[in-house]
C-alpha cells in the first residue's frame, strides 16, 4: 500500500509544480501592465470590427519593445463599457478580474466619464470612491506602481476639465504620479476634429436609398445601428445631424492614446530599473 500511496503524492507534488510554473511563466520575465478605464479604454466597438488590432494593449506593448532597453511587457487591458468606478467595485469585476493577477508592476487608471453620469455630488463621491480603488489596489499588488490618468477629450471642455482637477487632487493626495493624456489627444484632434472617433448611428436615420453603402456596417439588435471605424462614408452621410455625434476613440484615437502612454512609462520603467540595482 505505500507505494501506490507514494506515487499518489509524487504526483501530485508533480501536478503542483506544473500548474505553478504555467501560472508563473504569465509573468516571469515580461512587466506587467494593468490598464483599468472605460470604453474610452476598452475600445469595444474597434475589435469588433478589426479584431486582429492593434488595439490599445497591443500599440504600448509594441512601442515599449522597440526600446532595447526596456524589459519585453505583457500589457492587459481590462477596461469596460459604461464602467465607472463605483461599479467596478460593487460588481465584484476588481475583485474576479484584477485583484488576483500575478505580478502587477504598473497600473493605469482612467475614470471619470461615467462616474459623471450616474454618481450624484461628483465632487465627493468620484474622490472617495477613487481612493477606495486605490486602497484595494495598494493591498492586492503592493509592489506596482499606480498611475492616475485624466480622461481624453470627451463631452464639453468645461467637464472634462473638471473630471480632470479631480483626478489631479486624487494623485496629489495619494502620493501618486498623474499621467495627463488630456492635452496630446486634444492636440491631435485639432488635426481633424472627426478623424480620431468612429460614427455611430441609428440605422432607421439612414435615407433609404442610401441604404446599400451601410450594409456592411450594421450592427443587429433591437435598435440596429450603423458603424464605421473613419471617414469614408462622411461624404454620403456627413450632412445627418449627429452623424459625428459619437466621441469615441477609433483606431487611430488608440494609436494616439497607446503612443502617449508608451512615451510615458518607458521613463518611469527605466528609472524605476536603476533603483532597483542600487
């Protein structure tokens, strides 16, 4: 009997070291870098019509590994449509999809859009929830650096600046490093006001004779709705009132947002390097 029972253990300790080993290759040898927003973050509507990317995840990994330098990344983008943070946290998604992930060396956090639509008094509730976050996130992965972003370009100027100083006050009273994304993005958009958002619209506003260019951008659904990622249909549709209603980043936002993400964090990936060989 006890060599059955001893095989039995031996492979078991087996199991447990190749279980172990898959869980640490996902991050052994690769910084890991946690993105947590909104759909401004997660870029649904992009994948779903050009799945293969590069979406935002894919552009700052790119760009950091084209700095020698710099360690390869594993860049994990867990932003989601209509979040905000108060939701993320009661619908348990930090806690099932972030709390747990190994290795975490970085955290980009970008809020603020939604939490402006439903949480009421904004300017105690979006701080107090916010430091909430990064408390569980201080606890979860103690060793990662923890970043506060200002929102992109979103809505009217006067809110998004508002979004912005809050954010500003959250990293000042947390000690933490403030990743103002607001002025490049605002900067490019002067280049073409439309050309970094997709066009989202209502299907049953389409003319119907008009109908035949769309066909292979509708959306199904209860209310189906066309959508095209850049301009090539604006010369058809252009002239519909709210046909560039929608403020979305496309693909070529992301690129501008995951370019100046990149260009942020190789500095603080190097400086961070240095003091840890002191």
């Amino acid at each position: 009997m006890r060599l059955p029972v001893l095989r039995i253990v031996l492979a078991t300790i087996l199991l447990l070291i190749i279980n172990g080993s898959s869980v640490e290759a996902e991050h052994e040898g690769k910084l890991q870098i946690l993105l947590l927003g909104d759909s401004t973050t997660e870029g649904s509507v992009p994948r779903r019509h050009v799945p293969e990317g590069p979406h935002l995840e894919d552009v700052v990994r790119l760009l950091l590994a084209e700095e020698k330098d710099l360690p390869p990344t594993n860049v994990i983008n867990l932003g989601l449509s209509g979040e905000y943070i108060r939701r993320l946290l009661d619908s348990g998604r930090y806690e099932k999809e972030a709390s747990k992930l190994p290795g975490i060396d970085y955290v980009l956090i970008r809020y603020g859009l939604n939490d402006n639509a439903y949480r009421e008094n904004l300017e105690e509730s979006f701080p107090k929830d916010y430091h909430e976050l990064i408390g569980r996130i201080k606890i979860d992965h103690p060793q990662a650096t923890i970043i506060v972003m200002t929102v992109i370009p979103y809505g009217s100027e006067e809110m998004c600046l508002r979004l912005n100083k809050l954010n500003e006050q959250v990293a000042k009273a947390e000690g933490l490093t403030l990743f103002d994304i607001y002025p490049r993005y605002a900067e490019e958009l002067k280049r073409g006001p439309d050309m970094l958002n997709y066009r989202r619209f209502p299907l049953e506003k389409i003319p119907e004779n008009r109908r035949e260019f769309v066909k292979s951008f509708i959306v199904p659904g209860a209310t189906p709705t066309v959508e095209v990622l850049d301009n090539r249909l604006d010369a058809h549709f252009g002239h519909l009132p709210g046909w560039f209603g929608d403020r979305h980043p496309n693909l070529a936002g992301y690129h501008v947002i995951g370019d100046e993400t990149a260009r942020f964090l190789a500095p603080l990936i190097r400086e961070k390097q240095v003091a840890g060989k002191k």
